[in-house]
C-alpha cells in the first residue's frame, strides 16, 4: 500500500469508527509506528487534515466542527474520494463490466485501478473479493470480438479519427473494404456493434465488430454527426438492425395472459406502448392478454423475438408481419412433420 492509499484508508478508517487507537491503525495500514506518524503529521500540517488524538479513548478522531463553522464542508482529501460503500459499488460494476469483456481488454486496463481501491479497503479487501465472487454475468451466445480491434475502434472514437475497415458482409457472404468515422460503440445482447459513417455509401451504418477482419487507424479527422441525429437513424426501430433511414412501421402483438406475466415487466423499445386487455368485471388488474406495440424498420429481430414466444403472441394489423410470421412458423412446422 503506497502512502496516498494510506492516506485514504486512515480517513476512511476515522470516518467509519470515529475513533482509531494508534495500534488499531498500525495494524491496518501493515507499517512502522514512524511511518504511522509521519503519515498522521502529514496529513495535519500538509493536507489541514483535523485529526486530533482523544485521551479519553485513547484513540485518534476527526475534530468536532465549531459551532460557529456554520454549514462549511467536512475536510476531504484532494482527488477522488470514496467511501467504503462506493468502492464496493465500484468494484461490483467492475465484475458486471467483466462480463461483457470477451478478452479482458477493458478489465486488463481498469485492474490497477480496481487494485487501488482494493488497497483503500485494507483488510476488508477480502470482502470487497467476496463480494465480487458473488455478483455473476452469465451471456448467452455471445460473439467474441478480437482485443486487437476492439482496442484500436476506441482509441479511433476517442481520437475522432477515421478507421480502414475489411468487413465480412454475412447477407452474401462476401468481404469489402470500408473507410469509416466511428461515432459510438454499442453493446447489445452481449455483443458489440460499431455505428460510424461509412464514407462508401454516404450514410450511418452499424457494423459487428466480430465481423471485422481487419482494421487501421487513419490520420485523417473523422466526419462528426450530432448524437441526435445518430439516435434518431439507427435508434428509431426495434433492435440491432432498426433505422438505417428505413421508413418506421408499428408492430401490434397481443400476448396470452400467461405469456403476459412476463412481457409486461420487458422492455422491447424505449418508445413502446402497451396495454392491458380483458379488463372486465372477473378479470382483476393485470390479469388479462397484454398488447405490445413496438417500432420497427427491419423486420428480421423483431421477427426472431416473437417466435420464441410461439404460439403465446399474435401478430394484428401489420400484413407484410402477419405473413412473414406464418410463413416461418408453415417452414419450421414442416421440418419437423412426420
């Protein structure tokens, strides 16, 4: 532990159990009674640490605030402060970050932070571990993004700078090479998706970054486009491959009141409208059919999404839907007929 975590662990120490004895804080911080000393001067005379030594308790504490201080602020060491129940917020943000970490590139670089905080915690960074062991992300067919790009596509955003892209294109199967300004990483369903104006086709597009099979860094500026904007192409319709300057069409499906127990608590679309149905007497609040209505463009996830509920939905209204549904469920019945 390095003497500013020393620093931070004999405030946070003070301020948890009001007053520390000398030995109580040299076992803590694991150094000599000099080095504790010092540390305790330092932070007096350097730092206007109020610190006083109570003789009563035989204990080191905060000075009270006089009573003419009024509403002046509590004394905080310089930088980032955090309490113990911060850095345990932090480091449990840390392990839910980790999950969405296919290679450890965003854990490899926040370790030696997460170590400090750690550090901050002393002894109690057993517990902060624990804690951890006990927080778990579990990703469903998650595709994994090669480090080496993943790291160059965000130093590119950060650095507004253009990228070279060589992109495997899954529709027909073929590779071509883009030359892109990254404008915003997106995590969605455990995989990550670059948006970035493609400068081929003179328009935003949404790329898979496992779908990436090279990329480099270019010196020229990347072309800006307002978040506004960015939200209001690619964010309009459902799922990963809504917007994309598509005219926008609302989707109706109307679930089983069994299937409804647990659609009313998901969200498909920030912009979704739902209602109850069979809301008559013998019918309690809640109970009933559930209406969904979502915003789509492109119909292939939203399709997806409605077949895993089977025969619990019914698609209404929407023509061109009604019978891409049916002809899936006709495809998929016939595989399996006997």
């Amino acid at each position: 532990m390095d003497r500013t975590e020393r620093f931070y662990k004999i405030e946070l120490l003070l301020r948890s159990r009001g007053c520390v004895s000398f030995a109580a804080l040299q076992a803590e911080l694991g150094v000599s009674p000099a080095t504790l000393k010092r540390d305790l001067q330092y932070l007096r005379d350097r730092l206007s640490a109020p610190i006083t030594y109570d003789a009563a308790h035989n204990g080191y504490r905060f000075a009270a605030a006089k009573a003419d201080a009024g509403d002046a602020p509590r004394h905080e060491l310089p930088g980032l402060w955090f309490s113990e129940n911060e850095i345990h917020a932090l480091l449990t943000m840390h392990q839910l970050l980790a999950g969405l970490d296919d290679d450890g590139v965003l854990a490899r670089h926040l370790q030696p932070l997460m170590e400090k905080l750690q550090g901050m915690l002393g002894t109690d960074a057993g517990a902060a571990r624990e804690l951890m062991r006990r927080v778990k992300v579990i990703g469903t067919a998650r595709r994994r993004v090669p480090s080496r790009h993943f790291e160059l596509l965000g130093s590119a955003l950060l650095q507004r700078r253009r990228l070279r892209l060589s992109y495997f294109k899954r529709s027909d199967r073929s590779t071509s090479e883009r030359e892109v300004s990254p404008q915003r990483l997106v995590n969605y369903r455990s995989t990550w998706y670059l948006d970035a104006w493609c400068h081929a086709s003179d328009a935003l597009r949404r790329f898979a970054l496992d779908a990436v099979r090279d990329a480099a860094l270019l010196d020229t500026k990347a072309k800006h486009v307002a978040l506004r904007d960015l939200e209001a192409q690619l964010d309009a319709g459902y799922g990963i491959y809504g917007g994309g300057g598509s005219k926008v069409k609302w989707a109706t499906l109307v679930f089983s009141a069994e299937a409804a127990q647990w659609v009313a608590n998901e969200e498909w679309h920030p912009q979704q409208r739902a209602r109850w149905l069979d809301a008559a007497p013998g019918h309690p609040p809640g109970a009933g059919r559930y209406e969904l209505q979502v915003p789509y463009s492109d119909p292939t996830e939203l399709a997806m999404d409605i077949l895993r509920h089977g025969d619990s939905v019914v698609v209404t209204g929407d023509k061109a839907l009604v019978a891409l549904i049916g002809q899936r469920l006709r495809s998929a019945a016939a595989r399996y007929a006997g």
